[in-house]
C-alpha cells in the first residue's frame, strides 16, 4: 500500500521574485516604493540646491520675533509683542473655533431640512428644496460676504442701547446683538485655585469622564438586554451622569457670570464674539448644511419602506420611528459623505480673510508671510496644519463610523 506525501518544498530562489505569484506582488509595490523614495528625493535635493543658489535656505528662526500686529479676535493672551509662533497659535485656535462650531450648526440645520424635505406637506418640502438649491449652486464666498453685509446693515450698533428712549435693549438683558458682534454673558471661576485655565481644564476632565461612564452604562444597558430581553432605563441616569458634576464642580469651583454692560461707545465685559467670526460661521454653517441636508435625505430614502411599516403597525407615533428606527439605520448611509462636508467646511475657513477674521491663513498665511518674507515655511506650516486637521476629523469620524456599521456575526 503506497501514501502520498506533499513534495518537498525547494529552496527559495531569486526568481521566484517574478515568476511565483507569492512574491510577484510584493517585488512590484517593492520597486514602485523605491522609484516613490527616489523621486521625492531628487525634487527636495533640486529645491535646496536652487535655494542655496538664490542665497536662501529654510529656517524657523523668525517664529520667535516679535509679531508686531494685533488680532482682533483670539482666544488666548495676545499683545502685538508676542512672536510670531504665538500668533500663529492664536490663528489655529481661531480656525479650530469656526470649524467646531460650524460643523456643529451645519449637522444640526442639515438633519433638520433633509427631514423636512421628506414631509408630507407639500410647501414645507419644497421650501427645503429651494433652500437647498440655491444655497449649494451660489459660492461661498458670496454667502460669506452677503452674510456679513446683512448683519452690519440689520443689527443696531451699540449707541442704540443708549439713554432712556434706547431704539434697542439688551435680550433678556444679558444678550446684545449689535452689528460690531454678539455679547454674551461669560463664566468664571472666583476661587483662587481654580483661576484661569485649571478650572477649564478641570471641566473638560470631567466632560471626558462622563462620556465614558455613559459608554460603559450603554455597554452595561445591553449586555443586560441581551442576557434577560429587557433593558434598563438609563435616561436619568445618563443625565446625572452629566449633569451631577459639572453642578459640583461649579459650586466648588465658585462660578460667576460676567454680564456686558454698555460703558461709552460700547460694551465691557462679558464674551465678545465679532461679527466677522459669526458671519463667516453662520455662512460656512447654512452652505455645508445645504450638501448634509441632501446626504439626509438619500441615507433615509435607503431605508426600506418595511421598516417604517412594521414600525407603524407596533403604535409608534411617526416622530419616534424616525427617532428609534430610520435615522440609526441612515447613519450608516449618511456619515461617509459627511466625512467630506467636515473637510470642506474646515478649508473652506480659510475664506475668513474676506470678512477680518483673522484665523490662521490671515495670521502666519498673510501678515507673518508678508512682514518676514519667509514663502515656504509658512507654505509648509499651512500645508501641515490643515492636513493635520483634516486627518484628525477623517479618523475620528471613521471611528464613529465603526461604531454604527452592521456587526455581522
């Protein structure tokens, strides 16, 4: 009786590299690296030589002068005395502020109006159609500017809250918006130990603890659901979760409201947002909600009709199934593009120029270029700044994406 044996396997030659398709592929991406390598390679090698040609070369030293211009609006302290790499950081704190917060308001006004384009109400739906068409085909830069205009020609200036017969007041005489920019009550920290940024850093210590302690409370929520088929009301507890702490650490820390009051020509005190700052965010804000609205739209219109149907027939309220049954589903259609509308959003900032807010493309991209004449290191450092930025949105939100994709098991 005779068994088969595998063959014995050779020894490894250089061939192999070509002709057995084990290796084939790794012996091309090999060769494509190399020719990749070599290629950047000789461009960086024929910029320096041109370079020390021309009597320049690349040098960082001039983030340490003296900036010499000021920022009218930052989010730090910032004297015309500060360097130049101090500018550039209150730049990209003012870049990251627009980005945060018109991401924000675009993802809310965009959910709300690719719903309303599905409404059974014929003028709601077309309405939101009309929005939608003409805000995504007019460029941005014209909202941007038509934006601007309309708010420094609608809203009072600061001498109307003035004097007996003021032509306007305060909102709820905390709020005033003027055409100069909003003015809005500010918080504080009155206890020595928790002046100035601890206390910040505190808060946000606490944001972060309490999105992790409601993760493990959902994890919790269904594990107990999928071990006894019920699952237990968190709402209140999710709320405390939140909620409970920041009370606490308010009361410890002493929190305190700084209200603008108007003193001469105008208000002191208080948070000063500028009118360029809300003009370029709410511009940015209703064009990217434009584009979010109708990726709305096509993630609910690829939910099968089936889903609402069985919905329906278990008594939910159109509202709730919505809520609990289309829009998580939809999720998973609607966060890739919506990945793309961050981005755009985020270099679309760099308009900001067109109104004087100075972000960072109008601090080291503009005043910081021109002054040291330093082309390619400011080049180089927008060009990292924003591909930083823009890999950070993209992993974060694949993240999220992750998280609400089909789990096959």
């Amino acid at each position: 009786m005779s068994s088969l044996s595998d063959p014995p396997v050779g020894s490894f030659r250089l061939s192999q590299l070509i002709n057995d398709t084990r290796y084939r592929s790794y012996t091309f991406q090999f060769i494509a690296l190399i020719v990749l390598i070599a290629a950047f390679g000789y461009l960086l090698n024929n910029l320096f030589q041109n370079l020390a040609a021309a009597g320049l070369n690349i040098s960082y030293e001039f983030l340490g002068e003296p900036a010499g211009y000021d920022i009218n609006q930052r989010l730090i302290d910032y004297t015309s005395q500060s360097s130049h790499l101090r500018a550039s950081i209150v730049g990209v704190l003012n870049t990251l502020l627009v980005a945060v917060v018109g991401c924000l308001l675009a993802t809310v006004i965009g959910v709300v109006v690719g719903v309303l384009r599905l409404s059974n109400n014929w003028l709601v739906s077309r309405l939101m159609g009309v929005y939608v068409e003409i805000f995504r085909n007019v460029p941005v830069l014209i909202w941007i500017l038509m934006v601007m205009a309309v708010f420094v020609a609608v809203l009072p200036q600061p001498r109307a809250f003035r004097g007996d017969n003021a032509e306007a007041s305060m909102f709820l005489d905390l709020f005033a918006f003027t055409g100069r920019g909003f003015y809005l009550p500010g918080p504080h920290f009155t206890a020595a130990w928790a002046t100035g940024a601890t206390g910040w850093l505190i808060i946000i210590g606490l944001l972060i603890g309490s999105l992790f302690a409601t993760r493990a409370l959902g994890k919790w929520a269904s594990a107990t659901q999928e071990a006894t088929g019920d699952r237990p009301k968190t709402g209140l507890i999710s709320l405390g979760i939140w909620v409970v702490p920041l009370i606490l650490a308010s009361l410890v820390m002493g929190l305190a409201w700084d209200i603008p009051e108007l003193k001469g020509f105008n208000f002191k005190g208080g948070i000063y947002a500028r009118n360029s700052f809300i003009a370029l965010t709410f511009a940015l804000a209703i064009y990217t909600a434009a584009f979010i609205a109708e990726n709305v739209r096509a993630g609910i219109l690829a939910i099968s009709k089936g889903q609402t149907e069985a919905a329906a027939s278990l008594g939910l309220r159109p509202g709730r199934i919505m809520n609990l049954v289309v829009l998580p589903q939809a999720l998973r259609v609607i966060i890739p593009p919506l990945i793309s509308h961050y981005l755009n959003l985020t270099k679309n900032s760099s308009l900001a120029i067109a109104v004087g807010y100075m972000d960072l493309t109008g601090t080291l991209g503009g005043i910081t270029l021109n002054q040291t004449g330093r082309a390619i290191e400011c080049v180089l450092l927008l060009m990292l700044f924003y591909l930083t930025i823009s890999l950070s949105i993209s992993a974060l939100m694949n993240v999220y994406n992750n998280s609400v994709k089909l789990k096959e098991r």
